[in-house]
C-alpha cells in the first residue's frame, strides 16, 4: 500500500542512503545528490514548510537518512529550547534508528530511540 506524499511534485533519490552499501549521497561522484546543492539552512521553522513536509515523503517511504538531512536545516534554526527544535531532535534521531535498523545494528538503533526521550 503506498503512503500518501505531502509533495508528490519532489522525485525521491534513487536509492535510500545506507553506509557502506551505496555511494555516499553528496561525497561521493555516484551519490544520488553528488552534484545537488548543499540543503539549505531553512528560513522558518513552520510544520507547513515544504522541508518538513518533504522530510516527512521521505521518512514515510524509508528514506532515513535523507530526512534526517532535511529535518537537519530546521533543527538548526529553531529556536533552542523550544517546541519544535525539540520535535525535530526527536524526527532525526528517530530516522538515524531508522538507519541503524537496517544496517542490523540494533543496539545502537535502541540508543537513538532512548535518546528521543530525553
């Protein structure tokens, strides 16, 4: 069953970034964003923004370590303490479990996921 997309105009990247199993999404000449811009810093925080909403496709289609990316630039520029700067913490540890998922590590996928609690 496909989940609904909040921005189906946005492709997805070819493949869903795993360490040591594909090339490196920016670093690497093969990534599927080697020659994208760098993701910029977000210029609000808002729940309707279209970096949130495309951070939200790409983690609802296990894309984990490119949310994190996209979430990234939101959690930078809220404000620290509050709300949402909290939220979004939380969004990017859960996608680095995500990751940790399945790559097998379990462990460290149970850190990140004591981690959103705190």
């Amino acid at each position: 069953m496909l989940r609904p997309r909040c921005l189906p105009e946005k492709r997805f990247p070819s493949y869903a970034y795993l360490p040591g199993r594909q090339p490196h999404p920016v670093r690497d000449p093969a990534g599927h964003s080697y020659h994208s811009e760098a993701m910029p810093l977000a210029a609000e925080t808002s729940l309707d923004s279209d970096m949130f909403l495309w951070g939200l496709d790409l983690f609802n289609h296990g894309y984990y370590w490119e949310a994190h990316e996209a979430w990234e630039g939101l959690w930078q520029v809220a404000d620290r303490g509050g709300p949402l700067r909290m939220l979004f913490k939380g969004l990017i540890l859960l996608s680095a479990a995500g990751v940790k998922i399945r790559e097998g590590k379990q462990a460290a996928a149970m850190r990140h996921g004591v981690t959103t609690r705190k």
